[in-house]
C-alpha cells in the first residue's frame, strides 16, 4: 500500500499535479465567471429598477428562475440543453452533424447566470441605498445621465455592493464543484478519481476540502484589501 506522502507528491505515482491542475480550472472558472455575472447582474439590476414596465418585468422573470432553480439543475440544462439545440440547428444543414458543447464554457455560462440573479439584487438595494438627490445634484452641475452615473452614482454604489458581492464570490468558488458532474476536471473531480483509484477516499476528499478553505481564505484577505482601498477612495473624494 503507496504510504500519504507518495500519494500526495508529484509525478506518476502521486496525484498532486492531478489536483493542482483541478486547481487550476476551479479558479479559473470562477475567475472567467465573475466578470459575466458582474456585467449581467448590473444589467438586470438597472433593468429592475427602469421606468419601463415591459423591463421591470423581464428582469424579474430573469432573477425568479435563476433563483429559484437549483444550480445543478441549471447546469444540465445549459450543458445538455444548448447541445441538443445547437446539434438541431447544425442537422438543418448536414443530417449527420454532430456537436459537442464545451463543459468550461457551459459551467461558466451555468455560474454566471446564478450569480447574476443574486448579484442584481445586491445592485439594487445599492442603488435604492444611494439618495435620489445624489443624481439631482449630478445633473444640477451639468453632467449628462451617463457622467452622473459614472462619477457620482457608480463610486458609492461598488461601495455599498462590495460586502453582498463578496460573499457572492465565496458562493461561486463554492459552486465550483459543481461542475464535476459534467465530466469537467476541477478539484473535486480530480479528487475523486484519485479517491476511486487508491481508495483513500478520505485522503483525498479531506485535502479538497482543505484546498477550499484556503481558497476562501486568500479570497478574503483580498475582498479586505478591496473594501480599504474603497474606503481610503472614498474618505479622499
């Protein structure tokens, strides 16, 4: 029986580049899905808050189903779903077509779309939190709606998001794992297959699990150093 620390070292008997390239795509995808969920959740945030109902609506509709269904579920959906759509759009040309959608982009859509739900309701109580009179006073001096919202709205509002959008990030560096179940290799699945293979499943698991402790806990120390240079911005505006 391979002792701990052969199971745990590098090369063809260990499986520490199996889990460090797990790694690897965790972050990645949590990277790479950030700034989608970022962009969307603003977009149906302002989109909730619009003075034309036919948006209000659409947005709510949006926030509603991504909330309310489970992750998983909408990963499959996404992953299986755009694959058998693209595939019957592929056979109106050539009958024998065969497509096969990309687990990295399907997970990340997957994640975005949920982040996005959640996150467009950490704008919106941003936004309400922000007195009408800061955009009166915007336009008093002259500034168009899109200055106004770049140098007067948007400063206090990152402010005032940045606690509920980094507690997001922890839940998307979370969710992560979810996208073993669609064959793509991040930690918990590089994780499992070595946990198969030598059966030390608690091994394994225990060292995924300790991985994103320590992802949560560099990612704190960064949302803390976020939220100073914030204030320090802000006490010098």
């Amino acid at each position: 029986m391979q002792s701990v620390w052969t199971l745990l070292s590098w090369g063809p008997e260990g499986w520490l580049d199996d889990i460090a390239y797990g790694v690897f795509i965790t972050v990645s995808l949590a990277a790479a899905t950030l700034p989608l969920g970022l962009v969307i959740g603003f977009l149906v945030a302002l989109a909730k808050q619009s003075n034309e109902p036919s948006l209000r609506l659409a947005g709510n509709i949006y926030t509603t189903i991504f909330r309310g269904l489970p992750e998983l579920l909408t990963l499959f959906m996404i992953f299986y779903g755009a694959q058998i759509g693209i595939q019957q759009l592929m056979r109106l040309y050539d009958p024998t077509a065969a497509v096969e959608v990309n687990a990295f982009v399907s997970g990340m859509i997957a994640l975005g779309v949920v982040f996005s739900s959640y996150a467009s309701e950490v704008f919106l109580s941003a936004f309400r939190a922000i007195p009408k009179g800061q955009y009166e006073g915007g336009y008093s001096v002259g500034l168009s709606g899109w200055q106004t919202m770049r140098l007067v709205v948007l400063p206090q509002l990152v402010r005032i998001a940045l606690p509920g959008l980094a507690n997001l990030w922890l839940i998307l560096l979370k969710d992560t794992a979810l996208v073993s179940a669609i064959g793509l290799t991040d930690i918990l699945r590089q994780a499992g297959v070595a946990a198969r293979v030598t059966k030390h499943a608690f091994l394994f698991f225990g060292v995924a699990a300790l991985i994103y402790l320590l992802l949560a806990i560099i990612s704190s120390f960064g949302i803390n150093a976020i939220e100073r240079a914030v204030g320090r911005q802000q006490v010098q505006r």
